[in-house]
C-alpha cells in the first residue's frame, strides 16, 4: 500500500525530481548567499517540488478537462488566488492580439480625450 503513495522517481530510488545541481546553481546565482549547504539545496528543491505539484493540481482541478493542464486554468488558478498573486507576471492571462489592439486604441482614445480636456481648461 505504502508504494501507491510513492511518486515515480520515489519508486526508481531517487528522492528529488528535480537536479539539485541546478537547484545550486541558481541558489549560487544570488549575491546574497554565500555559502549552500547539501541540506539546503536539498529542502529547497523539495519544497519547489511540492509547490510545483500542488500547482498543478489545483489548475487540474480547476481546469475544463481534468486529465490535461492547459495555460488557461493555471493563468486562472494565479489570477483567483491571493497566495499566488505572486505570480501574475510570471502567468498572466493570454490576451489575443485582436483584443490587445482594441485595448490600445481604447487607451490612445482616452488619453486624446484628457489632453484635450486639460487644454479646455486652460
């Protein structure tokens, strides 16, 4: 029973999915730290494992069809939740190029519309 509980790379002997190598080099990267124990490097590549699977499971369940993850509920999954504001510019809703178009001459037209209004009321 214990094994059905086990991830994939748990069942082949690995504990991390992840390379921690990489994890270290991009830990490494900050001027902040100077020196990244093994411990560490191992618990942050775990904790970005969780992460990484809880997102995926929320925008699973949040999503249309529930067998595959598409951008669209993950984008929706970062806009409705509060603890992952962080990443709204990172996964930020898709816009198609015609709504972004009519968004910018939207724009153009109001800010038209206020200088001339300012240039009124000198």
């Amino acid at each position: 029973m214990a094994d059905e509980q086990q991830s994939p790379s748990e069942k082949d002997g690995k504990l991390n999915q992840l390379p921690l190598s990489k994890i270290k080099t991009i830990m490494k990267s900050s001027p902040d730290l100077v020196n990244v124990s093994q411990d560490s490097v191992f618990l942050i590549t775990k904790a970005t494992e969780l992460f990484v699977h809880h997102l995926t499971e929320a925008a699973l369940k949040r999503g249309e069809n529930k067998k595959q993850l598409t951008y669209k509920a993950l984008s929706n999954l970062v806009d409705d939740e509060d603890n992952l504001q962080f990443l709204a510019d990172i996964v930020p809703p898709k816009v198609l190029y015609k709504d972004y178009l009519a968004s910018l001459k939207k724009d153009k037209s109001e800010a038209i519309e206020v200088d001339s209004s300012s240039s009124d009321s000198e």
